[in-house]
C-alpha cells in the first residue's frame, strides 16, 4: 500500500483524533468510576441524621421567634392600654383644671363685685359722714358768725 502526500495526513489526523477520543473517554470512565465509589461511600443515615438536627434546631428557632412576637405583641398591647389610662387622666384632670378656673374666675368676679359693692357703700358713708360734718361746719360757723360772743 502506498499512500500519497493528501491521504496520509488524513489518515493521520484521524489516528489522532480516534486516539484523543480514546483518551477522553478513558478520563471520562475514570471520573465516573471515582465519583460512582465516592457516592456508595456516602453515609446516607449520617446526611439524614444531621438534617434531623437541624430542622430540630430550625423548629426551636421558630418557636423561640413565635415566643418573642408573642411577647412583643402583649408588651405592645401593655404600652397601649398604659397609654391610654395615661391619655384618659390627662382628660380627666384637664377637665378639672378647667372647672376649676370656671369655678375661680366666678369667684373672682364676685369678690370684684362685693369689693364694688363694698367701695361704693363706703364712698356712699363718706360722702353722707362729708355731707353731715359740712353741715355740722356751716351750722358752728353760721352760730359763732350771728353769735360771735356764744361758745
């Protein structure tokens, strides 16, 4: 057999790629076959063992969240019902202070009133004490002026 410049370079490269092929699949067998032993290796009661530990401590995790939003949720409702007992005596006392200024602002006008009151009596009893003592004045001096001798 005698082959020629073009066939012998086809030839060629098809060696090549059949053994590169071979080659490829002979890695490939190789990595199955490891990964094949390391999976009948695998400890499959440990993997559900640690799993088991885990959604133990994840249900755990979940009822202590449950517990606290619990807990946050009465100290919340606590807060609101202290707030608004707070709220309800603020009112309440509010509506007393202002009931107390009603009841100090009557008392207030009606002590200026009776002080009114008060003043314009005693300027009344001046004025008729002024009015007798002018009287009483005019009668001694019009006494010792018709009798200048007369006590």
């Amino acid at each position: 057999m005698t082959f020629k410049g073009g066939k012998m370079a086809v030839i060629l490269t098809a060696l090549s790629t059949l053994g590169g092929a071979s080659w490829a699949g002979f890695e490939f067998y190789k990595d199955y076959m490891d990964m094949r032993e390391i999976v009948q290796n695998i400890d499959v009661s440990a993997i559900d063992a640690r799993n088991a530990v885990i959604e133990t401590k994840l249900d755990e995790a979940i009822d202590y969240t449950r517990d606290i939003k619990n807990s946050l949720k009465d100290d919340i409702t606590r807060i609101e019902r202290v707030s608004d007992n707070a709220s309800n005596r603020v009112k309440d006392i509010q509506e007393d202070i202002d009931e107390r200024l009603r009841e100090v602002s009557s008392l207030t006008r009606e002590t200026e009133k009776d002080v009114r009151d008060t003043m314009r009596d005693l300027e009344d009893r001046i004025d008729g004490k002024m009015d007798k003592l002018e009287t009483d004045l005019e009668d001694k001096l019009q006494k010792a002026l018709d009798n200048p001798l007369a006590d």
